[in-house]
C-alpha cells in the first residue's frame, strides 16, 4: 500500500455526536472519512474495536448479508452492543450490501445504526422504488440509509466498458431526489477483493457527482486502493469507505496456519489468540491509511 502524505493539520476522529447522520454531515463537510469494517462474529468484530480504541477514532462494523442471516441482526447488535461497554469512542453497526427490503426492515428493528439497500443491480425505477422504502421505514427509527447506483467490480459482476459500472450523473441525481437516501455509494472504477491491477478511479465522475448532490458519499472496495486514492476521494466527498476482503482473508490464513499446527488439540481461544494480532495489523494499517493515524 502507498504511503498517504500527511495533511498539515491533524484531524480528529474522536470528537462526540448526537447520532450517526450529524456525524456524516459533518464528516461530509470537513472532508473527513469513517472506515467501515466487514466483520463476521466475535474475534474479528474484537479485533476491530481494539484497533480503533488504540487509534482512538470512531469505527463501523458491517454485517454482510449471509452474517447478518447466520447470526442473525438481533445477535450481532448484542454483540456489538457488549463491546460497547468497553469502548470509548463510538462503534456504528450497518448491514452492508442487503438486496432485501425485508432484511434491511430486520436490521432497523434489531437496533442497527444504518442499512445498505443494494438496487445496483435492477433498473432505476427499480433502485429508487426499494430505496424509498427502507428510507421511509428507517426515519421514524433514525437510522442511516445508504444506497448504491453503478457498480461496484468484483464478487461475479462483469462489466465490459466505463459504461457498465460508471454511475450516471443524472440517475444519482434522481435516485438522491426521489428517495431522501442519507448516503449514496457511487460506481467509479473500484471492486470488491484483490484485483490484479491497482483499481482505475473515475475521479472526473467522482467530481460530477459529489457536485450534483450533497450528501456524504461511500468509496466500496477499500482493500485494493492505493492510499493515496484514498485521500483524493475523502478530499472530494467521500465520507464513508468499506473495508472487508483484507479481514476476512487474513482471519481465514492464519487461523487455517494455527488450526494445521496444533492438529486434533486446536482449540479455539488459543487458536484465536495467535490470530487476532495479525487481523488488528491489518485494520490498524487501513485506519491509518483513512485518518493519518499515527
């Protein structure tokens, strides 16, 4: 990963806020980011909070759809809740990418402090249709909505020009005007995973849209972009940037290398213990690379 050069000033990432949606606003205003974290159950959701606590800056922790159905939201908002307790700064709960009306209502209902509607995948009528609808549930409960237009490489999309994945001014426009979504999350060239090439970022669309419409934007595919892509996408609007697949791959090698080395005897919590410091190195190295942590 590049190396990000420091601003002049030091931001901070610590301050207190009312709620999740002034925290954005303002994150939009001040040209600063809130890293996002995929998490799937306790040991990485721990690993997370540590980094951020050691780091001291506000966090989120992200359930992807097949965690939030295995664990269910009413479990993982438990979850997170206890380490809660144990938190100085704040740890936001989102479900990420749901392509479920049903399943973003569960995730309000459960207490979650945002949603991701995913329409990216149907027609416009379609995104803006499924988006007022979690907007609409989700106000009286004051949980934060985000939802996405263009596409986002990777996990089996195939795209074959710009126009395939770029989001579209005038559609984002809309999608923005006719569901009163909090956040929006806009295809510009990253992908999910490790891609093979550093990811292309359209900052000229980038530019566009975050001129076309104020809210705080979301960069997905946060585990291939360079660093320095990073700061000149929160410099022009991005306010929000999930991070998964480095998680979850680093969680899966090293408790695989612990699991082989102690055989029939591995026993979780030991297991655990060796694997935790190598999943905080890589979410403290990705905090960093958003906050200019030190």
């Amino acid at each position: 990963m590049d190396v990000a050069i420091k601003r002049m000033e030091k931001a901070v990432y610590n301050q207190p806020y009312n709620n999740l949606q002034e925290l954005f606003v303002d994150y939009r205003n001040t040209k600063r980011c809130l890293p996002a974290f995929n998490v799937n159950d306790n040991y990485d959701l721990k690993a997370v909070v540590e980094s951020a606590e050691e780091l001291d800056t506000h966090v989120m922790v992200m359930t992807y759809p097949p965690v939030a159905e295995l664990n269910t939201p009413e479990v993982f908002r438990s979850l997170v809740d206890g380490f809660k307790k144990q938190a100085t700064n704040d740890i936001y709960l989102h479900l990420d990418h749901s392509t479920s009306v049903d399943l973003c209502k569960r995730a309000i209902d459960a207490g979650y402090d945002a949603v991701m509607i995913d329409g990216s995948q149907v027609n416009l009528e379609e995104n803006i249709k499924m988006t007022k609808a979690v907007v609409d549930y989700a106000n009286s409960a004051g949980v934060v909505v985000e939802a996405e237009i263009g596409k986002i490489m990777g996990r089996g999309v195939e795209v074959k020009s710009d126009n395939d994945f770029l989001a579209d001014v005038g559609e984002v426009t809309r999608l923005y005007e006719e569901t009163g979504v909090h956040l929006m999350a806009i295809g510009i060239g990253t992908a999910h995973g490790f891609t093979p090439t550093e990811p292309k970022i359209h900052f000229d669309r980038l530019g566009e849209i975050a001129e076309a419409i104020p809210i705080p934007l979301v960069l997905h595919g946060g585990t291939g972009i360079p660093d320095a892509d990073i700061q000149r996408s929160i410099e022009m609007g991005m306010s929000k940037i999930n991070i998964g697949t480095i998680v979850h791959t680093t969680y899966m090698k090293y408790a695989l290398e612990e699991i082989q080395k102690a055989g029939d005897g591995a026993y979780p919590p030991y297991v655990m213990k060796e694997v935790l410091p190598k999943i905080k190195d890589v979410v403290k190295g990705r905090l960093r690379a958003v906050n200019f942590l030190q």
